[in-house]
C-alpha cells in the first residue's frame, strides 16, 4: 500500500510492473508546509540522512 503517490517515481514504477519487477521507492520529504516549520534546510538534511539510512539498514536486514 502506498504511503505517497510521487509523480517522478511513477514512470519508474510502470516500467517495473510492465517488465515484472519488483520496485520500492523511499521518498524523503524534505520541506514541511507549515507556519511552524522553522528547521533550516541544513539542519532539516541532518535528521532525514540519518533517517533514511537507518530505514535502509532495517530494510537491508530483512533481506
């Protein structure tokens, strides 16, 4: 079940269902659309790096 529906990794997808391979995209939101978004991009970059390595590692360990 999707969590997000990107428009850049749909072409990606159809290409892997049409050629029946398995696909898993990870998207990292970056920006937040609130008043109460007062992360700087470069301390936002820190926590989402960290984050998304970690959910690779989890990710790579089940395999």
């Amino acid at each position: 079940k999707p969590y997000l529906v990107d428009m850049e990794c749909a072409a990606l997808a159809h290409v892997a269902s049409l050629f029946s391979k398995p696909f898993l995209a990870i998207k990292i939101i970056s920006d937040v659309i609130t008043n109460e978004n007062h992360l700087e991009y470069i301390e936002s970059k820190k926590i989402w790096e960290k984050s998304c390595a970690d959910v690779l590692l989890r990710i790579l360990e089940v395999l």
